[in-house]
C-alpha cells in the first residue's frame, strides 16, 4: 500500500470510531428518556449551510470521477472493465450524496419558512 491508501484507511477508521460514538451516545440518551417515563424526541435543527455545501461538492466531485473513469474506459482501444467498474462504483455514490443533498434542502427550505412562535 502506498502512504495515499494508507492515510485515506486511517481517515475513514477515525469517522467510523467518531459515528460509532455519536451514536451510541444518542443510543444512552434515549435510554435514559425511557428509564425518566417515555420517548423524548430529541429537538433537530436543520441542517447547516455549511453541510449542505458540503454535500454539493462530494456530489460534484464524485461526478466529475465518474465521468473521468468513464472517459478513460473509452479512450483505451481494449476494453477495461474494471475502469468501467470503478466509474459505476462513482456514480452510485454520486447519486446516493445527491440524494442526501435534496433530502437535506427540502427539510432546510420546510422548516426556513416555518413559524417559531406558537399562535395562542
């Protein structure tokens, strides 16, 4: 393995550790609702700009990737399969972020134009 995959390894090892902690906190907090007498759901707040950003560019990007690998795959007189491969493996997770991109805006934009003040 080269130093690239090796710290590309690592990075995805430290968010696996981070999301498996973030969750099992919000796993003891629910347990702790229930043991207090019932299910309090957690108040959620939209999603930040920034995030939704964020998701815009993977989403780009990973398009951008797939397109290339698909432009390789065709460029090459032989046929390879496996750059072929990796441009589908691209886009599958362009369209899972842009998935969670329009997820994300709609509940952004529904709860934008929703009131905070409670009518008497």
């Amino acid at each position: 393995m080269d130093t690239g995959s090796v710290i590309v390894v690592l990075l995805i090892g430290v968010w696996g550790g981070l999301e498996y902690h973030r969750r099992e906190q919000k796993h003891k907090a629910i347990l702790a609702s229930f043991e207090r007498g019932g299910l309090e759901h957690p108040q959620t707040s939209p999603p930040a700009v920034s995030r939704l950003f964020g998701e815009a560019l993977v989403a780009i990007l990973l398009a951008a990737g797939s397109a290339l690998m698909f432009a390789a795959g065709l460029k090459i007189s032989s046929s390879h399969l496996l750059l072929f491969s990796m441009g589908a493996l691209f886009l599958a997770m362009t369209v899972i972020v842009a998935l969670m991109f329009l997820r994300d805006a709609r509940y952004k934009g529904r709860t934008s134009r929703v009131s905070s003040v409670e009518e008497p």
